[in-house]
C-alpha cells in the first residue's frame, strides 16, 4: 500500500490542484498497486513519517501563509520525511512556503519559511499570466500555465525543476529555470495546470518513483485522453512559439 | 453625485458630448457603438465624466455573476415605474462603456445626463477606474465567484480590486447569502442586504461538489458552518470563532413553488428561469429597486411578474427527433456549469443527453488553461437519469480526462472534437431530452451548426440555464 498525504486539499484549492493527488491514485491502481490518501489540515494530522508522498497544491497567498504557520508545527517530521527519502511535490503559491524566506511586499511583513529549498519568495500586488513551455531531462517537454503573484529567487546552491523554453508572458526568458528540485525526491514548480494532468509523462515518472519499479502500461481511457489532451494543447502552443518537441535550449 | 461646474467645461467644451453622440451614430453601424466613442473621449478628455451633472440615483452593478440580468431586470423595473433610465446594458462593462453611456445621453450645454436614473453595469476590476470620475450612489455585488482565472487570478485577488472602486459614501447592496462579497458590509453603515431564503430552493446537504469556497470565513479564515446551502458556498453561513453570519435581509425570497418566486412572504413573481442563480438576480432586482430607487414593492413585483428578457441565454431546439435546450455559459466560470447541470438533472424524465463544447476559452486573451474544468461539479453526471454526454471541440479530450477521473461511466462517453461530426452524433446517438451547454466563445459552432438540422427558436420556458 501506498501512502500519499494531500496537504490543505480543502484549502489550498486553486486551479484544479485536488486532482493531482486522485490522478496518481489512478495510474498506480493501473499497475494494480493501491494507494491510501491522507488528509493533513488544520486540527487534523496525518501520519507524515510513514508516508510515501506529500502534495501541496497551490492557494491564494494569505491561505499559503496560513498553512505555512500550521506546517511549522510539523517541520521535524518533515525533516525526518525528506531524510528517508519521502517524495514531496509542491505547486504554485505553494512553493514559498518551503523557501528560507517570504516578503510580502503587499504588508512588508517577513516571513520564515521552512527552508527546505535554498530560495528567497516575495509577494508582489501584481498577478501575472503565462503560458509555458519547458523542458526536463533530456529534453523532455512539460505545458501549463502560471498564474502567480510571488516572484521566486533561487540562490545559487539551489537546482531548478524546468528550463523554459516559452512563456506567453515573456516573465521567463527562452533558457531560464523554472521550480525547484532537490534530488530524486523533492520537486516544486510554480506551473499549475494541474501540473500532472496536462503532463501524462510527468505523472508516469512520479507514479513509477511510488511504485518502486518500472511502471506497468496503462491502456484506461482517462489516461489515454490525458496524452491526447497533452498533444492538442502543446500543438496550440507550439504553433504560437515554434517550440517543436525535438527542440532544446 | 455631479461634477462641479468646471470652468475647463465651459461653452466650447460640449466638444466631447457632441464628439461622443456622433462616434455612437457612426460606431453602432459598424458594431462599436458602446465602445469605441467611450474610449476616444476617454483619451482626449479623460477628465470629462468628472463635470457630468448626474441624476441623484447612479446605481452601479457588479460582481462575477448575474451583473447583466439583474441590470435588464432594475432597468425594466425603472421604466415601469416611469423613470427615465440612462443604462450601458446593451454595450460594453468597461469603462469606454460607461464613458459612451452617460456622454452620448448628455446635453452639450447643461452637460446634465437626461435621465432620473443610472444603472451601469461594471466589471469587477474595472470599478477603480470608473469610479475615480464619479461617486456611484449605490453599489449592487451580486457575488465573487471563481470567474476566468487566467485574468483574476483568484477570489481573494478580486475582492481587493473591487475594493478600490468602492467609494466612501457609496451605499453597498449587498448578497447576504455570499460570504466574501457579504463582506464588504462588514462595520459599513447603511449597506442594504437582500437574499434567498426559500426551502425548495435550499441544496440537498448530502450534494458534494468539486471544491467549496465556504469551508473557511473570509474574515477570520477559520472554519465555517451553514444552515442551508442554496448552491455551492452561497447559503446562510455562520463563523462561530469571530461571529461573521449572514445578516438580516431587506428583502428575500421565501418561497419558490409551482413556478412562481415569492418576496418577503407577499409578492408573488412569475420568473423568466426558474432557479436559484435567477431567484438571487430577482431578489437583488427587487431590493435595488426599492431601497435605492425608491421604487414601490408592488410596482417593483408586477414589472417583474413574467418578464422575459430577450437574452438568448436558453435557446430550444430540435434535432433528430429529439428536443433540446441549448444553456449559455462562460468557460472558466464553474458556478455557470453547475447552475446548467443541476437544470439538465432536475428534467422530469428518465433520460438526457448532455453536450459540452470547450473549443476555445478566450476572444480576447491568449488561455489554454483548463485547470477550471476540475471545479465543475461533473461529477454529477454520473447520474443514471444522463444516458449520453458528448464532448466536443479542440479540449473535448480534457473534459473526458475530467469526467472519466470524475467517477462518469465511460460508457456514456461520445469523445468527438470535431465538431460537424459531433453534430451528427448529437443527431443519431442522443437519448431523450438533450442539454447542450457552453460559452459566448462557442455558442455559435454549435447554434450556426444546429440551423442545418432545424430552426432553433427562443425559448420561453420556465426553467434553464443560468450564466453570466
Ligand atoms: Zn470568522
């Protein structure tokens, strides 16, 4: 059986994030592996040693700087989580709270974060909107969409999650990395989408790091609407900025 | 309420009316004619509204949904009762539109606007520019819902906006069952309240829905109880850790039976569509008319009785031997779906079809974002009484993503994005009564298409989609 803890589902609720967590349910259920979700929320813990993984979706950004209070309580078993090995995705707003520090620029209060990722977010009163393109691995392509007023800065020690390659925005320039990842276990990005519905391939390689082996084929209907839906939206973008699949930075 | 007599505004100044009246004469043969003339004279006299001489009565409506319904309803309510309305409800909700409405209906010398009232419909982030010119008398919010993300980023976002558009001495008419439009009302004297209230109206408690935007209060952010739900996080809530609740209403629905809507236990209403998203336009319609307008209960109740706004929102249908309801929607807009999903469930027959087109979100701004199909209860259509739902369009292979992790049957499932072939399949492979829904963006790939299998007439029927 394996362990995913939804963090704040009810609360840090934007742009579809719920879902994540009930895709990757499904595509483990493909491989005839069953998993148990755990709600971790305000007055309700779940048990974060013994977890496989831990979502946190994206918020508004006073609700991620209530969860970040609430988290705090939480952070040796975090830290005890992480040493083992525990896989934790953060997205969106959400990502702040696992940096060294928030500004709000909105207030100019200052804020701990819990330092998981060698990075500095500052909350700006202005939103953005974009639509990217972004590789990973070996060129491998990811689509989606932020929808963001934090401005993330990674310090120097600190490894993206993407490289972007377009963004509808121009935010991001044509090279500059995107998220944070830190080593085979801890990924962070600020595209929502949701990040793992729009990315099938994405959803596979987590899946598979959950499943401990190399992941059984999946031939459902969702799953195979969910390639399809990823082909007709990166040929959408690819058409506006001539990002081929083939194509690396 | 009026700009003082600028002396930049003198005689040869009547300059931007005139210039604004002509712009409307030549715009509405070309389709600009809300738009265009305002966002001229904006750019030349930005200043021009500010030396308006405006009614006493400027009742601006905003807010995510049902802004335009209930600005058709107040103006139709005025003019029963023999006001005379200056209005933007037939042109645009920026401020160009407000600009073209109140300029084009001055009189260049006076520069007095020839009405006894004005109902402006507004854009949510668009009252701070608007308002800077002039000092509506009242403000109506009829509600802030998840609404086109890409562009309002979240609710949160929006309240903050709207908010620098809410002039001090601005009297707010405010939606005592939606908690964070409600609160605007918060320690503001002389806000105005209206609501509904009605049991047959009131949500079943056991309906689960894809997120709930009441779980926690937007005042304290603790968690929040309800006594009733009328759909989604709009209901009687109450936060027992700072005792925000929803207040006591002017006026309410109290009753909604055998198609009629019935006000504060007394006014009987026959309404166009017969839901709850319509039974709070009414309710808002009904208290503006009569707490800012001064307009008498009963007159106010029969300028409502029956009226049907020409709004082509529910458009009937025929098509291979079925018949059909085409709903309006807006993509991006789960509160919209919803409205017309509960209207496809509450068919009295055994057996629909639903069709759900999602081809393109925008006209104006580039989004391919589909996070907003997950906050749509689509769940609800695994429903046994829903024997088929078609998909269609560009994202139709998202929605089936959606609807299939969503717990629907794959069996009834007709995944088709093209869309002439989607309309032989909403001719051969229907069952029963068919609810057709999507936005203003795609309306017409489906309508347009419809006219090669039969001539849809408006509707006049008692029951159907909500938008907006
Ligand atoms: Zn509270």
């Amino acid at each position: 059986m394996i362990s995913i803890i939804a963090a704040y589902p009810d609360f840090l609720d934007l742009y579809g994030e719920y879902s994540a967590v009930r895709l990757l349910e499904k595509r483990l259920a493909c491989g005839d592996r069953q998993v148990k979700v755990s709600t971790l929320t305000f007055g309700r813990y779940a048990e974060i040693e013994k977890a496989d993984m831990i979502y946190v979706g994206a918020g508004t950004e006073n609700r991620m700087l209530a969860a970040l209070e609430d988290l705090r309580g939480y952070a040796g078993q975090l830290k005890a989580f992480l040493e083992k090995g525990g896989i934790l995705e953060v997205s969106g707003s959400s990502m702040a709270i696992f940096c060294n520090r928030i500004t709000d620029q909105r207030s100019g209060n200052r804020y701990e974060g819990l330092g998981v990722f060698d990075a500095e977010a500052e909350i700006t009163p202005k939103r953005r909107y974009g639509e990217l393109i972004c590789s990973y691995g070996d060129g491998k392509k990811i689509i989606g969409a932020v929808n963001s007023s934090i401005d993330f800065r990674r310090n120097s020690g600190q490894k993206e999650m993407f490289t972007v390659l377009w963004d509808s925005s121009k935010r991001f320039q044509k090279g500059a990395g995107e998220g944070m990842r830190t080593g085979e276990n801890v990924y962070a990005s600020e595209i929502t989408g949701p990040l793992i519905c729009r990315n099938p391939r994405l959803m596979d390689e987590i899946a598979e790091k959950l499943y401990g082996d190399s992941l059984p084929e999946c031939t459902d209907t969702w799953y195979l609407e969910a390639w399809k839906a990823y082909e007709h939206a990166f040929g959408i973008l690819s058409a506006e900025s001539h990002i081929r699949q083939d194509e690396t930075v | 309420m009026t700009g003082e007599g600028h002396k930049a505004f003198s005689e040869e100044s009547m300059l931007d009316i005139l210039t604004c009246k002509l712009l409307r004469a030549i715009g509405s043969k070309i389709g600009r004619g809300s738009s265009l003339p305002g966002l001229v004279c904006k750019k030349i006299w930005p200043k021009s509204l500010r030396t308006l001489k405006l009614p006493d009565k400027v009742i601006a409506v905003t807010g995510s949904n049902g802004k335009t319904s209930t600005v058709a309803l107040l103006c139709n309510i005025a003019e029963k009762a023999g006001l005379k309305v200056v209005s933007n409800r037939e042109g645009s909700n920026q401020t160009e539109g407000v600009v073209t409405a109140l300029l084009s209906s001055a009189d260049p010398r006076t520069r007095k606007v020839d009405a006894d009232v004005v109902i402006l419909e507004s854009d949510e982030r668009f009252c701070q520019y608007t308002f800077r010119e002039f000092t509506p008398s009242h403000i109506l919010i009829t509600n802030l819902f998840r609404d086109q993300l890409t562009r309002n980023g979240h609710r949160e976002f929006v309240k903050g906006e709207l908010q620098k558009g809410i002039p001090d001495g601005t009297v707010l008419i405010l939606n005592a069952n939606e908690p964070l439009s409600c609160s605007y009302g918060s320690g503001r004297e002389g806000t105005v309240y209206y609501g509904v209230s009605a049991p047959e109206l009131r949500e079943d408690p056991g309906l689960e829905h894809a997120y709930d935007d009441g779980a926690y209060c937007p005042v304290c952010g603790r968690k929040m109880e309800y006594d009733f739900r009328i759909s989604g996080h709009v209901g009687s809530f109450e936060c027992r850790k700072c005792g925000y609740r929803t207040p006591r209403t002017a006026h309410s629905v109290t009753k909604a039976a055998n198609g009629k809507f019935v006000i504060d236990s007394t006014w009987e209403i026959r309404p166009q569509i017969f839901n709850e998203a319509y039974a709070q336009n009414i309710s808002a319609a009904f208290t503006t008319a009569v707490e800012a307008m001064g307009v008498d209960p009963s007159v106010a109740a029969e300028a409502l009785d029956g009226l049907e706004l020409d709004n082509g929102r529910v458009v009937e249908f025929r098509i291979g031997g079925h018949s059909g309801r085409f709903m309006l929607c807006k993509h991006e807009n789960s509160m919209a779906y919803n409205a017309a999903i509960s209207t496809a469930l509450s068919d009295p027959s055994e057996a629909v079809t639903v069709v759900f087109i999602v081809d393109r979100l925008s006209r104006k701004y580039v989004a391919n974002d589909m996070s907003w199909l997950w906050d749509i209860d689509f769940h609800r259509l695994a429903d046994d009484k829903v024997r088929k739902i078609i998909l269609s369009g560009g994202f139709a292979h998202d929605a089936a993503e959606r609807l299939l992790v969503g717990g629907v049957p794959e069996e009834k499932l007709i995944i088709e994005p093209d869309l002439d072939r989607m309309m032989d399949d909403v001719a051969e492979r229907s069952e029963g009564y068919i609810y057709a829904m999507t936005c203003f963006t795609d309306q017409y790939k489906f309508l347009d298409r419809l006219k090669k299998y039969s001539d849809p007439s408006e509707s006049d029927s008692k029951q159907g989609g909500k938008t907006e």
